[in-house]
C-alpha cells in the first residue's frame, strides 16, 4: 500500500507537534518520580554514576545495621556487669555482718549469699543477645564489620565471669582447694580439708572473702570499662555510617533530581506549544480543503 502523501507544510507542523508531545511526556515523567534521571537511556554517565553512589551507601546501611545489633549486644552484656556490680556489694554487706553474728544467724546469711552467688551466675547467663553471650564463654567473640571496600572490623573477646569458673580471668579466681557444692566456699577459698562454713569461720576468713569481692568488683569494673570503650568506638562509627551514607545519597541525587520547580514551567510552556501546533496544523490543512471545494 503507498505511503499517504502530505504536504510540506502539513508535515513540517506534524514533526513539530510530535517533538513537543515527546518532550511533553518526558518532562511528565520527570514531574511524576521527581527525577531528570530515571534509565541509561536518560544520561548514561550521570545514570551509572548515581547506581555506584546508591549502591556503596545500601553497602553502608546493612552495616550500619550490623554495627546497631552490635551495640545492643555489648549493652546486654554491661547491664548484666551493672547488675552484678550491684550484687557483689550485698554479698560484701552479709560478709560484713556475718563477722559479728551469732551462728544462727550465720547460718541463715551463708544461705542468702549462696542465692545471691546463684543470682549472679544467672545474670551472666541471661546476657546473651540474638544467641551471642559475652560473659559466660571466654571463646565468644563479637566481630562487627564496618565496610566491604576495607578490612575495617571490631573483635570483641567474651569472657567467662561465672562464679564457679576456674578459667583465667574469671570473676573469682581459685584459690587452693575449696569446699565442693557450696558457692560461699568458691568465693571465699575456704579450705575444704577444714569443712569451713560460715558458723564455725573466723573473722580472718570473712576478711578474705571482702578482699576477693573487692577484687571481682575491680574485674567487673575493669570489663565495664572495655565493654564501654566499645560502645562508645561503635556509637561513633555509627554515626559516621550515617553521615556518610547521607553524602553518599544527596551525591546520587545531584546527579538525577529533577528541578520540580523548572519542570513545572517547563509542562505549562510545552502544553502551549502544543496547543499553536495543533492551530499550525489546521491551518496548513485549510488549503488542501480549500482545493477539494473547487470539486464540490
């Protein structure tokens, strides 16, 4: 079938309004996701530039979720520090007075601070976070990766503080042999070939017992402080990952926002231009209708 014949004015107008309608609709799209930018086909360069800019801070924002999960895990295990900083001091309170009571009372104090002791070992067991604890197992290690392009990373090794440990470092290291069974006779290293209890203890053996609470309370203090600093180092490193990750975003943005303002008046002057095609076209249109009359 031949091709339809028109007019060269009739065409020239056609391109026009078909040049205004292409621009009519990209400057639509712009207005309608907010972007100059939206494929290669746009700008290539500007298009891949953003993609790598977009890609490295989704790269930064898994570990900054990675560095959150952390943080609270290092506060699981210093709130379980604090809890048992707490309760070392009670037991250094029933040592104290254990000194000057009678063996009734004795008795009943070597059973509170058996509880207490158990507490404290459950605390330590309770610190775990998303299955990681820091205190009861030395072979824990928390390790927090802070980018894919670096070996950048944070190792932080558990310790185990549980009260009938024997692992170096623990919150009560041995002291010879102690009475089996008894939590009391762990922490004060009473002699177990001397069957020591609180009733029959001197105040020598409650001395022993303050001094080796006074020294856990200096381990405890000495973990908070490394379970602190790590805190502290990671809060910091988080806030980096999230100024860094807005740079990274507000830099893909430069390259492929639209001026919504500029694309605005952009619609309003290709809708008019659209407009004085379409008249254009009438027009050139009015002289091949004005021929066909002469045949009326």
């Amino acid at each position: 079938m031949a091709d339809i014949a028109l007019s060269a004015s009739i065409r020239s107008n056609l391109l026009s309004l078909q040049r205004t309608d292409s621009l009519a609709q990209r400057t639509e799209t712009r207005l309608a996701t907010g972007r100059k930018v939206n494929s290669a086909i746009d700008d290539a360069v500007a298009f891949f530039a953003a993609k790598a800019l977009s890609d490295r801070a989704s790269d930064f924002n898994d570990r900054k979720d990675a560095i959150g999960q952390a943080v609270s895990t290092l506060q699981a295990a210093n709130d379980a520090v604090d809890a048992v900083d707490s309760t070392l001091r009670q037991l250094k309170g029933l040592l104290q007075s254990a000194k000057t009571a009678s063996t009734t009372e004795r008795n009943a104090l070597q059973s509170q601070f058996n509880t207490l002791a158990e507490q404290m070992n459950q605390l330590f067991n309770d610190s775990a976070y998303q299955g990681l604890n820091l205190l009861n197992s030395s072979t824990s290690v928390l390790r927090v990766d802070f980018s894919t392009s670096s070996n950048a990373q944070l190792s932080v090794q558990g310790k185990n503080l549980l009260v009938s440990s024997t692992t170096s470092g623990a919150l009560f290291t041995s002291i010879g042999a102690t009475a089996a069974g008894s939590l009391a006779c762990n922490i004060i290293a009473f002699s177990a070939a001397s069957s020591v209890s609180f009733a029959s203890a001197s105040v020598s053996n409650f001395d022993r017992g303050i001094s080796r609470i006074d020294d856990a309370i200096t381990t405890l203090r000495s973990t908070a402080a490394q379970l602190g600093s790590n805190v502290t180092f990671l809060n910091t490193r988080l806030d980096f990952s999230v100024k860094y990750i807005n740079t990274l975003e507000t830099g893909s943005d430069k390259l492929t926002l639209a001026d919504i303002n500029e694309e605005g008046a952009n619609l309003v002057a290709l809708q008019t231009r659209q407009q004085l095609a379409l008249q254009a076209l009438s027009f050139a249109g009015q002289n091949e209708r004005a021929v066909l009359s002469l045949f009326g």
